[in-house]
C-alpha cells in the first residue's frame, strides 16, 4: 500500500476533497492530486493536479483561444519511465474519481 493525503480545493466556489499521493518510478518522482464534488449538475467539479518532484523528463503546456480562456492541456513524459508514471497518475485519478463517485470515500 502506499501513502495518501488528502486535500480540499475550492474552484469556481465549489468544495472538491481531493486525495494526494506519490508516484516514484526509477527516474521520476510525480504527486498526483485528484478528486471530485460528485454529480450536481452545473455545480459538479472535477480535480486533477499532476506536478514533478525531479528532475524528469516532464513536459506541460496549456492552449487557450482567441479570448485567452484555456481550451487544452497538453502533457509529454519522456522515456519509458515517463510512461509508466503517467498510466499510474491516470489509474490513481481514475480510482479516486470513481471512489468518491460511488461513495467510498466520504
């Protein structure tokens, strides 16, 4: 089992309890934060941080419109290494999302 810290991000004026946690491959070291409100229609809101601790191959840009609002997030993990740190921070995502989802982590 690994470490998890939890968190509380306000956007938009919404309350998301978030979940933190570590992810360390051979050549990086990422923390993932991920977490949900849950269904409330227009007021359901969404979390995802993903941020590196070393020095890895790491890559991250965000493309906005003609009116400066953000329209994509791109990220690039170089390396296999990369590779395998980006499917465990998108499998941990998935897992907290889904947990708060179904009620499991309330």
């Amino acid at each position: 089992m690994y470490r998890i810290d939890t968190g509380c991000k306000t956007i938009n004026g919404e309350r998301v309890d978030t979940f933190v946690r570590g992810i360390v491959g051979k050549n990086s070291l990422l923390e993932a934060e991920a977490g949900t409100n849950g269904y409330h229609g227009e007021n359901s809101r969404a979390y995802l941080r993903v941020t590196t601790l070393s020095k890895a191959d790491f890559y991250a840009r965000v493309k906005t419109n003609e009116a400066g609002q953000p329209v994509s997030v791109e990220l690039c993990f170089g390396g296999n290494d990369g590779i395998n740190a980006i499917l465990r921070v998108l499998d941990f995502a998935k897992q907290v999302l889904s947990d708060q989802l179904s009620g499991e982590n309330t």
